[in-house]
C-alpha cells in the first residue's frame, strides 16, 4: 500500500501580513490569494518494521529514526517529523513506522508559502492513511498549530488555508484563531487574463521569513503607529482586489498591487533591498503597471502585473537580470490524497 498526497503553492495578490498575530487578533485581518499548479507531495509508505524513514527529495536529505511516541526536533527534516509528532499526540496514541518521501515544486524561503503547503501535504498523507476524523478547517488549523506552536516558528495563517481549500479565496482572520474562508466565483475570462497578464519572477534567492515576520509582529506589539498604519492599508487592498477581480477590471489590478507593495515595505525592516527595488523598477519601466514581492519579503518569488501585450517586455527585460520567468497556471483544487 502506497498513500500519496499533493497541495498547491500559492500567490499572495492581497492583503499580506494582516493573518499574522498580534495584529490579526487586534484588529482582524483579510487576504485575497489563489493557487497555481505547483505543489508539495508527500507519499508514505507504510512498514512493519521499528523505524521511520523520512526523505525529502528536492533538499537531498534522508534521516532514518527509531519509531518513537515524539521525534526530537533538531533542525533536521523538522516538519516531518512535526507533523508525525502531532499524529501520534493526537490520534494514533503510539509509534509506528513507515518511509515518507517528499518533494516541494519550489525552494524553501521562495514566498510561496512552501513550507506550510509541505506540512499541509504531509498532514493529509496521514489523515487518508489513518482516515483521520479531519476536515478541510480542521486539517488547515492543525497545519497552523504544529508550525507556530509545537515548532515555534513565526509566520500567518493563510498559507496552511490556501493549501487546504484551493482555488480563489478572500480569507478573513479573527482573534482565537478563527478563520473564514470565502470562496470567490470568478468568470473565467478574467481568471485567464489576469493569468495571462500576471508574471511569476524568481529572484534565485531565498530568505528566512520567520525574521521579517517576527520584526512585523513585534512592530504590532510596541504599537508602531506606522507599521501598524501599513496593514491597515493591506487589508483594505484586499478589498479593493477582491471587488476588482470580480467586476472584471482587471487592468486595475497592477494599480492594486502597486499600492499594496507601498504599504507592505513599511510594515517592517527586511521586506525590500535594493536588488529588489531595482527588478521592481525595471519592470516597471519595461511595462508592468505593479507589483510585490511574494511572500514575507526580502526574497524569493515577485509577481508584476503587465497589461494587453507589455508582458513581453517586461519578461524579456526581466530574464536578463539574473532571475527565472516561471510558467504557472492557476489551479482550482487544494489539497488532494490518494491511496494505490
């Protein structure tokens, strides 16, 4: 028996940074993101044995353990290993073996919210083994729990819900952890053209995103009039994406992004650079009318939004500046299992 799992990737159009507490707890915050056709997979093998296996494929990294109730967590293969703790604190109640693989369509520390959508995946892989009492809230929240709390590290909620549900959403985030998602409908002819206008750069770097976050937090937290100003700004751009989207104006958009990364850059130390402002700029000049960096900041993957036929330029100046133009595609579905 074979259990596999795949979760999708996702980009953040709006709204960024308002899901992470304080401020989410504070003054709620709001997100409008959709995913594409990148993913992370986890297949688990089960074994008869007394170890655990994992393998994660894309970082050449193997650890082989003895089957125990909690796997020390150690820097090495840490959301794995997370995750299995979580499952057997929860569920199972007792060791178990088996050999999980994994590989994610993206780099750690891109900005695409790769980390979470790999515990997501890995999750579900578990939850279809054991046909575990979860839905798609309760595997995005425990998602959520084992990386902020049983593995301490910083970051929102919207990534672990994106994985989960697929699609469009307009997420909504409230104290105690509660969590809305909105599903939008959107006419197909604006999803393609806005996916034929929106490009995906790779920078070719990557960043510690728990960082910049535990900065954003701590802004919130010594009541930063101007950081906490920014966010209030963010989530109102959710709303002004949101209400685009689905009007259809979607040449609007690259102006909706180019507010938001304003705003973004004040919420905390880290979030641009120079060699960011200089990609920005560049595509600016070439024809995008806005856009963002993905993620945290600081690194990783940005997106421009580039009108009629601009994309062309700006794709061509943009792959002479070092970085990777992507090939993406959005995707309706969220986190998928399966059994062979």
């Amino acid at each position: 028996m074979i259990i596999r799992s795949k979760a999708p990737l996702r980009l953040g159009l709006a709204g960024g940074g308002t899901d992470v507490s304080p401020y989410s707890d504070l003054y709620g915050g709001a997100i409008l993101n959709m995913t594409i056709g990148m993913h992370a997979y986890a297949t688990i093998k089960p074994s008869s044995g007394k170890k655990i296996t994992i393998k994660a494929i894309d970082r050449n990294e193997e650890l082989v353990l003895e089957a125990k109730k909690h796997l020390a967590i150690d820097g090495k293969l840490d959301l794995a290993k997370g995750v299995y703790n979580r499952v057997v604190k929860d569920f199972i109640k007792k060791p178990f073996a088996f050999e999980l693989t994994t590989y994610v369509d993206a780099p750690p520390g891109s900005g695409l919210g790769s980390s979470s959508t790999l515990v997501v995946a890995i999750l579900g892989a578990f939850v279809e083994w054991f046909k575990l009492p979860l839905g798609e809230y309760d595997i995005a929240h425990l998602a959520y729990r084992i990386e902020r709390e049983d593995l301490a590290m910083h970051g929102g909620k919207q990534d672990q819900y994106a994985a989960t549900f697929g699609g469009v959403n307009y997420m909504e985030f409230y104290a105690n952890d509660k969590v809305i998602v909105n599903p939008l409908r959107i006419k197909d002819k604006w999803l393609n053209e806005l996916e034929n206008n929106l490009i995906l750069f790779f920078t070719e770097t990557s960043r510690s995103s728990s960082e910049i976050i535990a900065r954003q937090s701590e802004n919130v937290k010594k009541k930063n009039v101007k950081s906490i100003e920014a966010m209030h700004n963010l989530k109102e751009q959710s709303v002004m994406m949101k209400e685009a989207i689905l009007k259809g104006d979607v040449d609007g958009i690259g102006k909706i992004l180019h507010y938001g990364w304003e705003h973004k850059k004040a919420m905390a130390s880290g979030i641009s650079n120079p060699m960011i402002e200089g990609i920005y700029d560049t595509a600016i000049k070439a024809g995008a009318t806005g856009g963002k960096i993905s993620g945290a900041g600081g690194g990783g993957f940005m997106i421009f939004y580039a009108p009629y036929n601009a994309k062309f330029k700006v794709i061509d100046t943009l792959n002479k500046l070092g970085g990777r133009v992507m090939k993406y595609n959005f995707t309706e579905y969220g986190l998928t299992t399966w059994t062979i």
